[in-house]
C-alpha cells in the first residue's frame, strides 16, 4: 500500500512539475509555487520508495515470523544459561558508499553522479567511507540427554561488541533455545531482549 502511494505521489508530483515549469496562464497565480510543490512530491516519492521495504522483503519477513512462531509451538524448549555460554567476536573494517541505493533507480541524480565521478577516480569528495563492523555471536554448547552427546548452537550475528553483549546477558541471565524435533540444525536462539536494550 505505502509503495502504491509512493508511486502516486512519484506520477502527480512528475505531472505538476511538467505543467507548471512553463506555465504563463492566468488560472492559478502562483505557478512557480506548484512547480516547487512537484518537485517536493517527486523527491518525497522517492525517498518514500526507498525506505519502504519491497513485496519480496515482506514476504521473507513474514516466512521467517511464522518459521520462529512454528519452532515455539511445535520444537523442542531449551532453557538457556546465557553466563555459562561463550561470546566470540569478528571486528573488520569495510567500505560503504556514503550515498546511492542498492536499486539504481531509487538512488537520486547526484548521488549517480557521485558515484559516475567516483568510479573514474576524480573528484576530492569520495562516497566511500570506512565503516568498523563489530560482529558477535554466543555459542552454547548442550549435552543432549537423549543421545549423550554434545551438540553446540551459534546465535545469529550481533551487532555489538563482546563487552557489551555481555552486559546484556548477565543482566539477562536466561533465555529459550527452541530446536526443531526432527532436524537439530534447525533451530531459534531466543534473543528478543537484545531488541528490548537497544
């Protein structure tokens, strides 16, 4: 729905900007002001579009949500020490592009330009930048009961730092691990209350 607006937005403000930039009627007395106000619309619809996430996304988002919801009900609850498991970190730096979009026809004239001037090696202002990515993950090593032997789960990737994950699990102290009953690689580390820290 918001992506359908945003096209409309993208039509009616591309349609104003048309009429209106050389516009010499006697209709509306200010049609510079209408020009301005397409472009706003324009510009607006873009960035409207850029930040909503795409069908393909949602449907993902939505298949994941039912896959945890479906690992609640149905998997196997394990109760989780977060003190007795291990925090492993990944520290590396990347480059990031300052601006542009991943879909090029999301990403607005001059930041293509940026990119074009970018790409031939000229110009002092770089849309490149050096991000530190700081990457953890806990890992819990459980004995299985049923088989006797050890299995180990790994957490989905962190954004934080060791020291401060480790914060928030002594504060913490418990969570769930809920495995799938008939494949053990399927599984969900519980970690909601990471969201509830940030």
């Amino acid at each position: 729905m918001r992506r359908i607006l945003a096209y409309i937005l993208f039509g009616l403000g591309l349609l104003t900007m048309t009429f209106f930039r050389e516009y010499t009627g006697a209709l509306f007395p200010y049609p510079s002001l209408f020009y301005f106000l397409g472009i706003a619309m324009f510009l607006g619809a873009l960035l409207f579009l850029r930040y909503t996430p795409t069908t393909k996304e949602i449907n993902a988002q939505k298949q994941l949500t039912a896959a945890i919801a479906d690992l609640k009900l149905n998997g196997n609850r394990i109760r989780v020490d977060l003190t007795q498991c291990e925090v492993k970190e990944h520290n590396y730096a990347e480059e990031r592009e300052r601006y542009g979009h991943s879909n090029p026809l999301l990403t607005l004239s001059f930041e293509g330009d940026i990119q074009a001037w970018n790409a031939i090696g000229g110009g002092s202002f770089r849309n490149i930048e050096q991000v530190q990515v700081t990457q953890t993950v806990i890992v819990f090593n459980y004995l299985n009961q049923q088989t006797g032997k050890m299995e180990k789960y790994v957490s989905r990737v962190i954004p934080k730092d060791k020291v401060t994950l480790s914060f928030y699990m002594d504060k913490q102290k418990q969570t769930d691990l809920y495995v799938d009953k008939v494949n053990s690689n399927n599984y969900y580390f519980d970690l909601e209350f990471l969201n509830n820290e940030c």
